[in-house]
C-alpha cells in the first residue's frame, strides 16, 4: 500500500501530465489523493517542491533507462534499438506510476518542458544525458567504422547529434 507522500505524487504526476504546471490544481491533486491540503503540505512546502517531487519520479526512469543502455556492451545497432525504445518505455512507466490512461507525447513534452521552464537543474540533467549519449554514439559509431559497417567519410559528431535529433 501506498505511504500518503507517494499517493500525493502519483495525484500530482497525473495532474501535471494531463494539464501542465500552470493549471494544475493543488486542490485537485487533495481530493483525489483524499489528503487535506496540509497533508499535503506536510510533505512537500509548496507546488514548485511537489513538481520537483514529479520530475524527479521521471528523472529516475531516465536514470534506470540510462544504467540499463549503459550497463550492456552493445554494438551500433543494438544501442541504436535500445535509445529509439526509451521514449515507450519511460512513458509507460510515467503512465504506470501516475494511473493516467492513454498518456500521450504531448503529455511527456509537457511535463518536460514545464520541468525546464521551473527548473534549470532539470534541463542540466537531461543535458547531461544528452552528452552521454552523444559520447556513446560517437564511439560506437568509430566502432562500426573499424569493422567496415558504415561508411568511413560519415561525421561522428554530426551523424551523433543527427541521431540524437531524431529522438526528440
């Protein structure tokens, strides 16, 4: 069973996906968690500490994501299945978590981009994935290279962020 915090947290991540930080409503996120507002506020101080609250839930399938990606040695194309799968994958876990049914890509750019907007740590953490990622790519890729799999005239750094792009 749920401790109270948690229940909170999955009110507020549905609340926040389904309406963005703006619009969404501490009251709301009260009456379907059944916690009074101090309740509420007995575990987060006020609606930006709660949204960090949501984000981190997020940041932490990223993390998982990442450690999983990371762990394996992979070759080019594996990585490459695995990297285009994680946008399902954290989703659903998103949705999971929150209880939200049909969770949509404009709810996870949404989240995503309030959480960047509030937050710039947020937006140094995803960088910071980025530049994994980046990094990952670009040796895979000479790898690939070496064993005749791709061209060799292909730009690593170029064709990494091309990659990268495609993702977002």
């Amino acid at each position: 069973e749920m401790d109270n915090r948690e229940k909170i947290l999955q009110y507020a991540l549905n609340e926040f996906l389904q309406k963005g930080y703006e619009k969404a409503s501490i009251s709301n996120i009260c009456e379907h968690s059944q916690i009074s507002k101090g309740g509420l506020y007995h575990h987060f101080k006020n609606k930006d500490e709660l949204f960090w609250g949501c984000l981190e839930l997020f940041l932490q399938q990223l993390r998982l994501w990442m450690d999983e990606l990371f762990a394996d040695e992979l070759d080019l194309r594996n990585f490459l299945e695995k990297y285009f799968g994680i946008l399902p994958q954290v989703k659903n876990q998103l949705a999971e978590i929150s209880g939200m049914e049909g969770l949509s890509e404009y709810n996870y750019y949404l989240l995503i981009m309030d959480g960047i907007e509030h937050f710039s740590e947020l937006k140094e953490q995803i960088s910071g994935f980025y530049d994994q990622l980046k990094a990952k790519s670009m040796q895979l890729l000479q790898a690939a290279k070496s064993q005749n799999l791709v061209r060799l005239d292909i730009d690593n750094e170029q064709t990494s962020y091309e990659l990268l792009a495609l993702f977002e």
